[in-house]
C-alpha cells in the first residue's frame, strides 16, 4: 500500500504564498475597476436625478401642485385654530388660575332697553368671578336708564359702573369707558350679543400663560351668517376664529369687538370717533400694528344679527372701511 509523503516545509510554503500572492492580484483588480467605473458612474446618475428633477417640477407646474400646497396649507391654518377650540376650552374650564387680576369689561348702549338684561347676564354668568362692567349709555330715549339702575341696584355699585353721556357716537362711548375702567385687563361686550361664560376665564388664562402677549382674539358664533349685511337669512350658526394676517386685516375685520381682549393703559387701545362703524376693525388694526396678537382658540362670544338698529351695513358703512383699510396699510 502506498502512502503519500508529505513535504510539510514547503506545503507550508506553497499554501502561503499560494494564498498571499493569489489574494493581491485580485484585490489590486477589484479596486482599479472601482476607480475606473465608479465616477463615470457617479456622473451618471447625477444627470439621471438632475434630468428626472426636471421632469418633476414641469409635472408639478402643469399640474398646479404648488398652488395646490399653497392652498392646503392656508386650509390648514384656518382649520387648525378652530379644531383646537374644543380641547382647549375644555382645559380652561377645569384651570386653577394662579392670578385673579380684575377685568373690566366694556359696554356701549342705546335704545336697547329690551336686550340689556339679557347681555348683563351673561357676564353675571361668566366663570371668572373678579370683573366690572362698565356701562355707557349714549343718550338713549327708551327706558334703558331705568333698567340700568335696576341693574346696578342687583350688581352692587362695584360690579357695574353706570355712566350716562349725551349722544356720541359708539366709539365716543367705549373712550368713555375705557377712561372708567379699573381692571388691568379690558374685554368688550355688546348690548345684543351674548358672552360665553368661559371667556373672561379664557383671557385671564392666556395672559398669565403668555405674559409677553398684549393683545388676544378668540372665536365667535355667528348666529346666521347671510343676515350680517341684511341682504339675505336661512344660514345656519357657524363658528369664526381666523388667523394672524396683517395683509387680511387690511381688506376686512378678523375678530368681532367681543373677541378682543387686551391690558389696559396700551397707548393705542383708543377707538376713532369720527367712525360711525367699524371702529371694532380700527381697535385691532391699532392694537397690532406693532406686534402680533395671540389667537386664542376659544369662543368669546354669540353674534346676533336680528337685533334692531344694527350699526353694521349702515350709509357710512364704504367711507369707514375705506379709511380703516387706508390706516392698515
């Protein structure tokens, strides 16, 4: 039987620089192909991205994809605020305010005997105990100085301040008021709207929250929208909170005077007597022309569009906007 002789020294020779000098042959080929195919390859495929890019943005154009993204995010911006309202509501009616400072509240009247009580007592309602209202009425004919003093005999004289003036004008009425007012912070009301009776609660908690803020607007209801220019009825009520926009504050009002809240002593919280309306639309363009306000998504207010002798839609109603439009600018 044969058997095989092994020379080990060079077995061992032969499997290693069989091994070693196999291996570096290959390895050198491998990395100058790489070297040789990888850049032209590079190239490639960055006229490939390039071109495709290209295509892209010409399919994007033709198709108005950006103008589609432009849309859906101001859709965005409007329909967040008012999804949030719920949850945010929901949080101030359960807050533990940790200050309580005094909110004056403004109200103009004249002639509007019949819905006065009603509007006082949705302040008398309201969640946040430390307010006054200030009351101005402006030459009224009916019976509005009785029920005013029926109602301050109710309220306590440090609840509601009653101060009669002769016929000025609203914008006249609510500088009257502000000059009364005590509280470090002013909110609005009207004699024909109703205020919610979580929305003293909800300025106070923004302000101690953003103390770096001034001014803030909430949302409101609207009880039907088609009626505000008493050109058409039948709408449904609809809630309204906008955003910020300083071009879209120049073309019209964002916020209904209910919705707008601020700290008092602010050198442009004034309203501009020779308007005869929209002096709620100048008070926010003042009040912002200079730093943002907060919105704040919660409802300050429901907006009645029957009650008589509605100021909005009046004869002065193009010559008031157009200078109100001209101050924004």
């Amino acid at each position: 039987m044969l058997r095989p002789v092994y020379h080990r020294g060079r077995a061992r020779s032969q499997f290693s620089t069989g091994k070693v000098s196999g291996a570096a042959p290959e390895t050198a080929s491998h990395e100058r192909g790489d070297t040789v195919y990888s850049q032209p390859m590079r190239r490639a495929n960055r006229a490939v991205k390039g071109a495709l890019g290209g295509v892209m943005e010409r399919i994007r154009r033709s198709l108005g994809i950006e103008r589609l993204e432009h849309r859906l995010h101001a859709l965005n911006q409007r329909v967040s605020p008012l999804i949030s309202t719920w949850p945010v509501m929901n949080w101030i009616e359960h807050a533990v305010l940790a200050d309580t400072p005094l909110v004056s509240i403004i109200m103009p009247t004249r002639n509007r005997s019949a819905l006065l009580p009603r509007a006082v007592h949705a302040i008398r309602a309201q969640a946040y105990p430390h307010w006054e209202l200030v009351v101005i009425d402006d030459g009224s004919t009916d019976e509005t100085p009785e029920r005013l003093q029926q109602l301050r005999h109710d309220l306590g004289d440090a609840r509601l301040q009653n101060i009669r003036i002769a016929q000025s004008g609203v914008c006249a009425a609510r500088n009257r008021a502000l000059a009364a007012a005590r509280g470090s912070l002013i909110a609005y009301a009207d004699d024909d709207n109703i205020m919610h009776p979580l929305w003293l609660k909800a300025v106070v908690w923004a302000f101690s929250q953003r103390p770096d803020v001034d001014v803030v607007y909430g949302g409101f209801i609207v009880d039907d929208v088609l009626r505000v220019n008493q050109k058409d009825s039948g709408a449904l009520p609809s809630y309204h909170l906008h955003p910020f926009d300083r071009e879209h504050l120049a073309r019209g009002n964002l916020c209904d005077i209910g919705g707008v809240a601020h700290r008092s002593g602010l050198p442009e919280a004034s309203f501009d007597e020779s308007l005869l309306e929209m002096g709620d639309w100048d008070l926010l363009v003042r009040l912002t022309r200079d730093k943002e306000p907060l919105v704040l998504p919660a409802i300050a207010c429901f907006y009645s569009t029957n009650a008589p002798n509605r100021l909005s839609g009046g004869p002065s109603y193009e010559a008031d906007a157009a200078r109100v439009r001209a101050r924004a600018l």
